[in-house]
C-alpha cells in the first residue's frame, strides 16, 4: 500500500497515476478524495486531527505528503508542523517510508539565482521559516529516531490544469480565457518552474529507489533560463493572441492585498522574483538519466488542456 496524503491537487492526482508502475494498492485521503484509478482507495478524512493522519498511514509501506494548505501564514504556521510532527509520528508506529514534496521557500536571499540541494537554508520570510520548521522536524527524526524519508523538493510549478501554478495562474489561465497576462515583479528576470507531470513521475520514482532516501531532491526542472518576458511571448505566440501582459508590482499587490488575501500573502514573498530565480535539477537528472519537459511542450500542454477547459 502506498499512501497520498493531501489527494486531488495539482501534483498528487500526476503522482496517483504514476505510482500504478509500482503498486497495486492505492490509498487516497483528503477530505474529499476521488478516485484517479479505477482501484484505489479512497479513505476521506480531515488530516488536521492527529488520529486521523494515524489511521490514514496504518497499512502503508510508502507515504507521500502532498497537502496543500490554504496560503496564510497563520495557518501554515498553526497547521504545518503539527501535521509533519503527526505524520512522523504515523510512519515510526507503522514502519514506513516517508516522501516529503517540499518547495524552496526555506532557501537563504542569495541562494535564489542559482539553488542546489546544498544551498543554505535561512528563509528570508515567515513562510520560509515554516517549511525550514518541517525540514527540521523530518531530519531530526531520520537522525535520531531511524526514520526513513526522502525530500522532493520543486520550484514553482506548472502543468495541465495546475489550479495553483503561478505560470497557469499568472499567465496560461489569462490567455485561455482571452485575457491579459500577468507578471510578478521583474518580467527580465529569469524564473524556473516545474512541469507538475515531470513533478509526479519524479516523486513516485524516488519513493520507489531505496538508496534515495535520507536525501534531498530537486525535481527535474527544465534548464532552460527563461524570463518572464520570453514565457509570455512564448505563450501568446502559442494562442496567436496580443504579446502584452501587466507587471504586478510590490505596491500594486499591497493596494489590491487589501482586497485579495492571497495577493497580500504574496508580498513577502517578492524577493524571489525581483532577482533571478534559477533552481538546478542537475542531481536528479543525471541519477536517473531524466530528461525535463522543455517549456515550450509544457505550455503548449497545459494551454490546450486550459482550452478544454473552458
């Protein structure tokens, strides 16, 4: 058996399809789970009380924490280590593995430009202190209580449906729907972002690799130094619609935060975007011969599956 925790979002229903190459056994939890495979088991619990992670890891050879929890600092930081505390806690009693999908927010301000697996960890905001939380909770267990885990960690990400990828959100959503792109920032600078596909087929690979775990992994992410100007010109040329976009400043985010908490949660997090942001896969790649989906057919995807959508 082997378990997502945190089904249904943009990376785990990827990674429930993905898992089918190395199990029979499927279990699926979340409030709401539905199935992406025939077979698999659906088990809806809310993953905020303590016996409810016990009992939805009970079973299980693999867990993979996938939760995505609504983007507020006052709940990342009453909810996120009580959940990585708790799951910790599930996969010692039950003796199983556990494969952590984590971001780059616990990463230092000058790691940014150019982040490897061994780019300090000293978060510059709030949220990054949370996820730097997490990252602490799990190491200390593999250090000092034997438990077996592996950290997969993703940049920004994007894909087929992604209803929170920043590329979907910012801009592929916009020009499905015939609108204007959006920008954060610095449209001249570089950013990578993760094809949520190659995401999926990653994570259920390390899972699956023994001599994975007790690491931290970058997920394979294209290459390719890419600015926010080029995707938008990539993306519109791909649509044949108007190459124009708006810049959402630091200012401008503040003024429309007072009327949009997500866009006010998004202000502390501007430094990764008023710099270049470059996040290498190098390790993982070369490891397993991986080849990332180039931006160009990941947009191309995920604008025809936002067309489909509409």
């Amino acid at each position: 058996m082997q378990t997502i925790l945190g089904s249904g979002g943009d990376i785990s229903d990827f990674l429930a399809k993905e898992l089918k190459q190395y199990t029979k056994k499927i279990r699926l939890v979340s409030r709401h789970p539905q199935r992406v495979n025939d077979d698999d088991e659906l088990m809806p619990l809310d993953l905020s009380e303590r016996a409810n992670v016990l009992k939805a890891i009970e079973g299980s050879e693999v867990v993979y924490l996938t939760v995505g929890m609504k983007y507020n600092l006052k709940v990342w930081q009453s909810q996120w280590p009580a959940l990585v505390g708790h799951v910790i806690e599930g996969c010692l009693k039950y003796n199983c593995k556990l494969v952590f999908f984590d971001n780059v927010y616990m990463y230092d301000k000058d790691a940014i430009p150019h982040m490897t697996e061994e780019s300090p960890v000293n978060p510059p905001s709030r949220k990054g202190a949370v996820r730097a939380e997490n990252i602490a909770l799990i190491n200390d267990a593999i250090l000092h209580k034997n438990l077996k885990a592996v950290i997969a960690r993703s940049a920004d990400f994007y894909g087929p449906s992604a209803k929170n990828g920043i590329l979907n959100v910012l801009v592929l959503n916009n020009i499905s729907a015939g609108k204007k792109a959006n920008w954060l920032a610095d449209a001249d600078k570089v950013h990578s972002f993760t094809y949520s596909p190659d995401a999926a087929k990653a994570t259920a690979l390390l899972g699956n690799t023994d001599s994975a775990y007790g690491q931290v992994w970058h997920l394979p992410t294209s290459a390719e130094r890419l600015t926010g100007r080029q995707y938008i010109k990539m993306a519109t040329g791909m649509a044949g619609v108007k190459n124009s976009y708006m810049l959402l400043g630091k200012f401008l985010l503040s003024f429309i935060g007072i009327f949009n908490s997500v866009l006010k949660e998004l202000v502390e997090m501007q430094y990764q975007n008023t710099q270049d942001y470059f996040f290498n896969s190098d390790k993982f790649c070369k490891t397993f011969s991986f080849t990332p989906t180039s931006y160009e057919e990941g947009m191309r995807a995920s604008l025809k599956a936002g067309a489909k959508g509409k």
